[in-house]
C-alpha cells in the first residue's frame, strides 16, 4: 500500500496545476499505527485532498490538518454500517440481538463505536442495556453519546436551526402538513445538510432515528429547559386549533405541563361535546393522563366520567360525579348526575327535572348542553310512556345539535329514540326508515362504540318482534350478554330483557333464561337500577306459568307484586297487566286506568294492548273486528303473540297465514331436523329473506361483511344453488330447518 501511495504522488506532481487529486482511504480504523503515521508523513505538504472513513471518532485527533493542504475525515455522521458490519463488529457480544441493535440504530457507527468498548461485568453501559427494555433507552441515558452529539451540532447550527431541532424531538414522527411550507423547507434543509444519517426518509413524515431523537431530548431538558418548554406549548396549541386534541395533550404532557394540558380539554366543550369524539378517542386522550390529574383537575375528571359512562361502568362514573357535583355545583356536574340517574334507573325529583327543563330552553346555553338535557328529558318521557313530551324534546335537542357542524353522535342517538318513538306510535315503516339510516352511521363513524351498536339492535330486535319475528335463542343471548358490559338506560334494559324471556319461553329454552336472569341479579347489585328487581320478578313470574316444574329455580327472583303498579315505569305495566290477565287477576278498571294513561301520553303501542284485552275479554266483536283490521294494514303481528291465549286455534292460525309468520310465532315441531344448516347460517339466510344486504347482517349479527360472505357461501353450497334467491326459494319451499 505505502509503495502504491509513493508512485502516485509521484505521478501527480506535474498535474497539480490543472486539477486537485483526492486520495480516499477507507477502514482507517483497521490500519496499524505505524502504517497510519507514514501514510500521513507521505502526504505531508502534498497538493491533494485526503478523505479518511473510520468507525471510531478517537482517529479525528490523529490527522494533524495543519500539514495537510485539504483533510477530511468521514466519521459516524456520514456513514453507515451495514447488518453484517453489526454482526462482524459484536460477533454475539450484546444481551440483544443484532437485529435488534440495527433496527433501532439503523447503522449508525456513533452509537454502535459507543457501545463497542471493552465488555466487562462492570461496564455501566452494558449493565444499563441487560437492565432496560430497549437500546435506545439505554443509550440515551449515555453522557457519552449526548455529549457527542452536542459537540458535533453546536459547532454548525444556528440557534434558528436548534429550536427546529428540538421540534423535531417532540414526537417520534412529525406530520409535515404540521408546518407551513416555509418552516418544512427549513427543516429539510437542516436535515440534508446537517443531520445526513441521522434521520430517516419517510414520505410525508419527519422522524430522527430514535436513538437520536432520545438523546437530543436528555439534551433539550438540560441545556435548553425554558425554550424546549415553549416550542412543546407553541406546538400544542397548533395542533389543538387544528382539532388534533390528543396530539397537543400529548406535547403538553411531555413538558411537564399538566394543568395547561386539562385546561386544554376545557376549551373544548363540556360533557356531550366530549362524546362526540368517539369512544375509542377518548379513551386514548385519558390514557395520557394519570390519576393524579383526575383527582387534581375536574377537566380531566369529566372525562373519566365520560369513558367509564360508556364503558358501561356506571357506578365509577357516580363515584366521581358524586366527588365534584357538590362541590363544583355547576351546571354541567348537575347534567351528569341526572343522566347517571337515568341510567341507574333512578326517578329524577321534581326539582332535578325543573332543572333539566331550565336548561332544555336554548336560553343562550351552549349547543351541546341544551340537546343533552333534552335527550335526558326525552328519555325520561319514553320510560314514563309520555310520548308526546318524548318527541317535543328530541326535536328540541335536534335544533340545538344543527348549530353545531360536527354533531354526528348525538344525531344518531337521536334518530334510535326517534325510531323507538315511531316503534311506539305504530309507525313500522318509518321506525324501519330510521333505523336504516342509523345502520349506515353506525356502520361508517361509530364501528367500535358498544353503546350506540346495542342501542340500535335493542330497537331493531324490538321492532322485529312487534312484526311478528322472534329472535333466535343465541342471537338475543349474544345481545344481553354485551348490555350486560355496556352502558344502558332502564327502558332499553326492560326492552331486550323482556324480548329474551319471550323468546325463551318460546323455545323452551328455561336454562337459557335462568343465566340470564342470574346475570341481572349480580347487576342489580352492582348497578343500583331501580326497578331491576321488579322487571326480574315478573320475568320469572311469566317464567313460571310456562315452566311450573322448574318452580324452585325461578322462585329466588320473584318478589311481591307492586301494590301501586301505575306508578311504574309502562314496560313494568304492561308485564304487570300480562301476568295478570294469564292468572286472571286482571280487572276492567286496571286495563282501562293504564289504557287512559297511555291515549293522553299518545302512547299507540300500549293503549292498542289494553284495547285488545278488553275487546277479548268482554268478547266485544265490533272492537275486535277492529283491531283485526287495524293488525292486518299495519303488520303488527306481535301484538297477537301478547293476546294468542285468548284467541281461538283457528283466528290465530288464520293471521298468521295472513302475514306468513306460521313458522315464525308457532313453537317448533319436536326433533325437526336442522342439520342441514348452522344457527348462525340460518339467522344469515333469514335476513337475506327480509330483503337484508350484506353490510345490513353483519350490523345485525354483529359480525364482519366477510363472515357474512363466507356464511352465504356455505349456505349455497349445502343447499346446492347459486344465489340468494335460489337459496330463500329453496328454503322456503318446507326445509324444516329454516325456522
């Protein structure tokens, strides 16, 4: 090599004048001493450019640049080290793998010729990296690598360039839409021409490798502590104004600035302002926050109140409310503690609801209040059988959600009231409407929200049952068991249990029922709803008319009868008033007093049941004749199912035929064959025949679109055909299966 080096120098000598040779040396750092020294003294005083690439930053201080015309050294800034390199140069020595090593230094020689010292048992840098998670925790804790890179930055950076710099250690990667054109230009320069191999290409991202970005924060906090501070704040309240909430709680939270971090989620709205978010949003804004800050801030309490709401987790909920509402006594604890109310299924006094009303007025009060108090008021209407009060409220809340632009959440919780207040009025084809259009808001922005999902099938479930269809044994029992781990209001609560109980007892599925009702026990305790106890005892007692062998089963849940049945929510009445005409215990006054009530709530669904109770049992034809048809032009076959034990075997085989729902409301022969299909291939089929598209049944089933394909797929093939009306033919033609 030396004798090379001579004849080229040699050569060049009479070229000096035109041009300017480079000679480039590479692995210096692999070179002897000796040998390093003679190569040096040979190009002392020589017209050419010397470029030496080495792993160690040590060789820098060997290169006496005053003896040389042009002298470079290439060191770990400029270079990287490929994945052999890493294995060649630790050869098994590391605790982590070197895949590991490579992956998160990506190459870079610094901080691999940082860890590359002698490997003893008492080396702190190997101790910290056995001990740590990651390498890159590991060495930012390193002084080494911190005073490295101060030393290698400070030297070229303007204090422009450093505060970007520390910008971009603010997240593991930045979006460049975060900045204006100017400021991307700026950090691209600074990149390019000074942090070449130190960051990584990515489009539309700005990102440090992490080892750097680590160490430029210890550098940040320590040298640097105010200006750091205020480029995470300036940062913060962008991404804030920009509606990235989490984003800037995050920036805020990583420069220790706690109360501007919950302060930042009270510029955004109170309580139903907060839901609109989506659930799974804010359980990511909460995570960031730790219980200290629940108990110190109330910004932060709201949300807790808000996630564990939705979680279904309603007495964590009320431990907090019950912690600030009294001594916050502001309007928006007060709105919390009602709606907890509800849910827990407790009466709101007098005042509570004064209160509420005060607020449902729109008196200047911000949007999001004003619809939350009327969507408590209206669901106290519909719990109550007060209709007509229900929809003035839900429309109210309604005007009060178009003031605002992005109000999706709170809209589709309003049109599943509204779609259960059109189930209630008799109104099937726009209750169906409704919920349509709930399936596809649900569908598109609310996929993972537990609450909306069990609202809109308890009311589907519901509406298909007023239309003479009972839900298979295993699709209501997957649907109580997420009520059971969701939020839910007592009347939704009444709604699907009820439904449960009839579709067991027409399935004659009794042990199916007693899980059931065990589950509601347990929540009766955990959940305080008021009238759980009673909705469990009529349940059972309903229960027990259909299972009299099973007495001793049923009998734990049965409490005594309600002395003042009228005071009850209407769900509690209408059982009160089934279980009494079956044991026939039921009065002219009683049907007559809630028949009443019901007209002047304009509650169509109930009073119609006490009109058909009546008409049978003082065998008024005329009436009778009546509902009849009133049944026949609206569908509602399910109000025969409630009144089958006073019908004749001929009036109920007669309607049924009518509206084909023989194989739906009669109980199944005894031993049919239903091997041919599966219980969910045949609940999917059946909703094909109900007109159902794809993206409708998984809605419905809580599954994906691609179950459904698959399920269709099996059902084609069992049945030997190539379509869906193919196999709705088929199956309709008498297979014993197709229930």
């Amino acid at each position: 090599m030396f004798e090379v080096l001579h004849r080229f120098l040699a050569a060049l000598k009479p070229l000096s004048d035109t041009i300017q040779p480079c000679i480039y040396i590479d692995n210096w750092q692999a070179i002897s001493a000796d040998m390093r020294q003679r190569v040096l003294s040979a190009v002392c005083g020589a017209p050419v450019d010397l470029v030496i690439a080495t792993r160690d930053p040590c060789d820098a201080q060997l290169l006496p640049g005053a003896d040389v015309v042009l002298g470079r050294i290439l060191t770990a800034r400029h270079l990287r080290l490929n994945f052999s390199d890493v294995e060649h140069l630790f050869n098994g020595k590391l605790s982590i793998s070197n895949s590991r090593l490579f992956r998160e230094t990506l190459g870079w020689p610094l901080a691999l010729g940082l860890i590359n010292q002698d490997f003893t048992s008492g080396d702190k840098l190997l101790a910290d990296i056995v001990h740590r998670e990651t390498l890159v925790d590991a060495l930012a804790a390193d002084i080494h690598l911190q005073s490295a890179l101060w030393q290698a930055l400070s030297e070229v950076l303007s204090w422009a360039d450093w505060q970007r710099l520390l910008t971009l250690t603010l997240f593991p990667s930045l979006e460049r839409s975060w900045f204006d054109s100017f400021e991307q230009g700026a950090i691209d320069e600074l990149l390019h021409r000074y942090l070449s191999g130190l960051f990584l290409e990515m489009e539309g991202q700005l990102t440090l490798l992490p080892i750097v970005r680590k160490a430029l924060v210890h550098l940040g906090f320590r040298y640097f502590e105010s200006d750091y501070r205020q480029v995470h704040l300036q940062l913060a309240q962008r991404r804030a104004e920009a509606g990235d909430i989490a984003a800037g709680i995050s920036l805020m939270l990583s420069c220790g600035e706690r109360s501007s971090a919950a302060h930042l989620l009270s510029q955004h709205g109170g309580l139903l302002e907060w839901i609109r978010h989506g659930l799974g949003n804010l359980e990511q804004i909460l995570a960031l926050f730790d219980d200290r800050d629940i108990k110190a801030f109330p910004e932060v309490a709201w949300l807790y109140v808000i996630v564990n709401f939705k979680r279904g987790r309603v007495d964590q909920a009320r431990r907090m409310v019950n912690r600030y509402w009294r001594d916050q006594d502001a309007f928006e604890w007060n709105l919390a503690d009602a709606l907890i109310r509800l849910y827990e299924g407790r009466i709101l006094d007098r005042q509570e609801l004064d209160s509420l009303r005060y607020a449902s007025l729109d008196q200047g009060s911000e949007p999001y209040a004003t619809a939350l108090a009327n969507n408590i008021l209206a669901l106290v209407a519909l719990q109550q059988g007060e209709l007509q009060t229900a929809s003035k409220c839900l429309d109210s809340a309604r005007v009060a959600y178009n003031r605002e632009l992005e109000a999706e959440y709170g809209e589709t919780y309003l049109d599943i009231h509204q779609a259960h207040l059109a189930l209630l009025n008799m109104q099937g084809e726009l209750a169906g409407a409704l919920l349509t259009r709930v399936a596809g808001q649900v569908q598109t922005y609310f996929s993972q929200d537990l609450s909306i999902r069990i609202a809109l099938q308890g009311v589907k479930r519901e509406l298909a049952f007023c239309q003479g269809l009972l839900p298979p044994v295993n699709a209501i029992g997957q649907l109580v068991y997420k009520l059971n781990r969701s939020e839910a209001w007592f009347d939704l609560y009444a709604s699907i249990y009820t439904l449960a109980a009839r579709s067991a007892m027409h399935h004659d599925g009794p042990q199916e029922l007693l899980v059931w009702l065990a589950k509601a026990s347990q929540d009766s305790q955990k959940r305080r709803l008021a009238y759980l106890e009673t909705l469990l005892s009529y349940l059972a007692r309903l229960a027990l008319l259909r299972w009299p062998e099973r007495e001793s089963s049923f009998q734990p849940y049965i409490k005594p009868v309600a002395e003042q049945p009228l005071s009850m929510p209407w769900r509690l009445q209408q059982l009160h008033l089934e279980w009494c005409d079956l044991t026939g215990q039921a009065s002219d006054l009683l049907c007559l007093t809630i028949a009443e009530r019901a007209q002047a709530g304009a509650h169509l669904y109930l009073y119609t049941y006490c009109q058909w109770l009546i008409a049978l049992r003082n065998h008024d034809r005329p009436a009778l004749a009546a509902l009849w048809q009133q049944l026949d032009e609206q569908g509602w076959v399910g109000m025969v199912w409630l009144v089958k034990h006073r019908l004749s075997a001929e009036e109920l085989s007669d309607c049924l035929n009518r509206h084909n729902r023989t194989r739906l409301l009669q109980q199944p022969a005894a031993g049919a064959d239903t091997s041919l299909l599966s219980g969910r291939e045949v609940s999917v089929i059946e909703l094909v025949r109900q007109g159902h598209r794809n993206k409708q049944i998984a809605l419905e089933l809580d599954i994906s679109e691609q179950t459904v394909k698959f399920h269709l797929k099996n059902i084609f093939r069992k049945l030997g055909v190539k379509g869906r009306r193919q196999a709705v033919a088929v199956l309709s033609a008498g297979l014993p299966n197709f229930q």
